[in-house]
C-alpha cells in the first residue's frame, strides 16, 4: 500500500462515521464514490499483475561475442492470459552485473488486449565486463496510483560481457606510472637457467613456473 492509499482509507472511514453522526445524503454520496475509487485501486492492478507473462531475449548485435561498449538487441514480450484487459503495466528489466545490482530499463503499456501479446524491441550499450543478468518485475498502480502490486519473473536471462581491447600507451620508464617502459629488457638465453628472477617482458614463456 502506498502512502496516499493508505490517506484514502483512513478519508473513507472518516467519511463514514461523519454520514452515519450527521446523516447528510452528500456526505455519503461522497463516502460511496470514495470507497468505490478504493475498491478499484485495489482490483485492477490485482487483475492486471496476475494475468501477465513475460519473456526476455538478448542478441548482441555484432557476432556472438559481445564486448564493453557494444549494442545489445533487446525484446521484451508480454502476453495477457485472461479474458479481461491489462491496464497501465510497467515492465522493467532489473540488470545486475556479477553481483552489482545496476538500474533497470522500464517500459510502460498503457493497455493489453484480453489473450493478446506485445512485444518492444530496443537496443541497450552493454555494461562492464562479466555475466549481465536481466530479471523482469511487472508492476501496476492502475488507475489512481494508490495502491501498487508487483509481480517478480523467476527465469532470468544472462549473458557474458568480454572487456574491451584496449591499448597501453608507452612512456618514459621514470615519469611515466603505470605505462611501459622503453628500455630494453634481458631476454633469456637458450640453455639452462639457474635461480630465479622477476619476469621482464621477452622471456621466454617455457621459463615461466
């Protein structure tokens, strides 16, 4: 229940006892209309959450992998089950990357015919490396915003991120942190090689244990 829902409910009983203490025909009236209001805000988003399907598919636009930065085709499909229509439903697709839980797209369907489907199709940048998983959450507060129901979809769809490619710049081995060095490096001769040392760039990888 949303605050303003529950401001509603506490106005309605407040409006009752007033009708029923002083007997005025407009007080009801006005009591009547509000418990009607009421009675809507609560069914139709409890209709409209309970009769949806969902699906989500993604395809990365470029080849089979998908690294940072590139597009992501998106589809989202909601399907109405029921014989009734779906009135203002927000679907959003809630992203989280590993464990970092990042914002959700949200789309918003003003109304689904009874035993129909809708689809949107959109395109998203992929975010940093790793698994990215989507889950769907419908949610609606039809028609007066005062009370709300979500629905949450337990399939999810993941799918891997590779990091981009990306180039060092070289600099001066002093002043220049963190970047390449330009002076040469030993490099390893053929033979045996006795003890241990760091690894310098050129050795050879057999070397390495």
């Amino acid at each position: 229940m949303k605050r303003r829902g529950l401001l509603a409910v506490v106005l309605a009983v407040v409006l009752f006892g007033l009708a029923d203490y002083t007997g005025e025909l407009w007080v009801l009236a006005a009591d009547s209309v509000l418990w009607g209001v009421l009675l809507l805000s609560i069914l139709i988003p409890w209709l409209s959450v309970g009769s949806v399907d969902a699906s989500l598919d993604l395809v990365p636009k470029k080849g089979s992998r998908l690294l940072e930065g590139d597009e992501i085709s998106l589809t989202l499909e909601l399907r109405n089950r029921r014989p009734w229509p779906i009135f203002g439903l927000t679907a959003t697709a809630q992203q989280s990357v590993d464990d970092s839980v990042g914002e959700g797209l949200k789309f918003y369907f003003p109304f689904i015919s009874p035993r129909s489907s809708m689809q949107l199709d959109c395109a998203l940048a992929s975010t940093r490396f790793g698994r990215a998983t989507f889950r769907i959450v419908a949610t609606s507060d039809a028609p007066f915003g005062l009370f709300r129901r979500s629905k949450r979809f337990s399939k999810e769809v993941s799918i891997l991120v590779l990091p981009a490619p990306r180039e060092l710049a070289r600099g001066d081995s002093v002043t220049g942190e963190g970047r390449l060095s330009e002076r040469a490096f030993p490099t390893a001769r053929e033979g045996e090689v006795a003890g241990s040392r760091p690894y310098s760039v050129g050795d050879p990888a057999r070397h390495i244990h």
